[in-house]
C-alpha cells in the first residue's frame, strides 16, 4: 500500500447526501475475475452518464479542471450501502486518495484506511465552505491534506484541523495495511508462540494427524 502524508490536488466537490456504494460502482461492474485496473472508467458511474450512455455534461466529475480531482469533497453519510469495497477500489483507480465529508458509512470508511485512502471527517459547515472556495476558484484552487500534521488547507489557506485514529494514521504515514501492519510484529508473534508451545503442547499439531 502507498504512503499517504501530504496531498495537494484538485477538489471536486459533491455535496449530495447519501451517495451509497450502489452509485459510487454498480455491482455489475465487479462481476467476474481480474475486476482490479478496469474501475476508473464506471466510478460514479450512475452519476456521470446519461441513459444514452454519453457523459453528463453537468456532472463535476466530467468538466475540467475536476476530471483529475484527487479529492472528493462529499455530502454526509457518503459510501453508505453495502459492504462493496470495489466502492473504495474504483475511486483509487480513477486517482481519488481523499474523501472529506461530515460523516461517512462505516464499511466504507474502514475500507478507506485497508485500501490507502484518507477519509477525513470535518463538521458539515466547514466541508461546505471548503466546496464553496473551490466551486469560486472553478477548481484553480487546490486543496491541501496534511496526515502528519492532521489539517486540511484550503485553496484560501484556511487550516482546518482534523483527527484520525492513532493506529490508522500510523499505518496511512507507513503505507501499511492491518497485514502489514502485523507482519511488523512478527518478532513478537514468534515469540509469543514459542513459550506458548512450551506451556500447551498439545494445542500444536505436529506430524501427519492421520
């Protein structure tokens, strides 16, 4: 998994409340093998094409400077649904590694933190100001998210500070999943499994058991 400490990127905002994973990718989209590397193309899939298949004009995602957002700035409740976690992996494809919102589905938000992206959580006023400054720059305006320092710089330099979980920013910082993470602790494990075996041998199988 990448490191993630600092991001300066382009913000799009979309504000819409309960934006579940149905519409973030639709199921059908991770029917069969080998679905990683092909998600960009139907991430917001639901939002971003009209009946006839063609791109909605109106939708953010589709008008530059925001075709190449790496942070989405979100409405309450955002990846609410189901347990999809091709919903995390399709906004990664299309180069998103940021969400911020007021609040978001739990699922989801611990998807977020196995998969290499941020979801930070700010009060509903400050992710509005925060569109609305980008929305005035028409996206000139970028968007700083600092893990180390825990705050969000806005494109008018206003600091919002935010708070992550200790362990799950540690693990951000060192580009770890929860594998990872106790792969790191494999002394320890080792260890512990030694004088255990010592203590209850008969818990350890050893041999055929046949």
């Amino acid at each position: 998994m990448r490191r993630f400490t600092r991001l300066e990127a382009v913000a799009a905002p979309i504000l819409l409340e309960n934006i579940d994973t149905d519409v973030i990718i639709r199921i059908e989209r991770l029917v069969g093998n080998g679905i990683r590397g092909t998600l960009a193309p139907w991430c917001f899939g639901a939002l971003r094409y009209l009946p006839d298949g063609s791109e909605d004009p109106g939708f953010v995602l589709n008008r530059p400077p925001y075709r190449e957002a790496g942070i989405i700035i979100a409405g309450r409740n955002f990846g609410c649904g189901s347990s999809r976690e091709g919903a995390v992996w399709s906004l990664q494809e299309r180069g998103v590694t940021c969400v911020i919102a007021p609040s978001f589905g739990d699922i989801f938000f611990n998807n977020c933190f196995q998969n290499g992206i941020l979801p930070v959580v700010l009060d509903e006023a400050v992710v509005s100001g925060l569109a609305r400054e980008v929305e005035e720059s028409q996206g000139a305006g970028r968007v700083t998210v600092d893990l180390e320092h825990c705050v969000v710089v806005s494109p008018a330099g206003r600091r919002h500070p935010f708070q992550v979980e200790a362990r799950r920013r540690e693990a951000l910082l060192q580009g770890l999943d929860e594998i990872g993470a106790t792969r790191r602790q494999a002394a320890a494990i080792e260890g512990f499994q030694a004088r255990d075996r010592q203590r209850r041998p008969w818990v350890y199988v050893t041999g055929d058991p046949a």
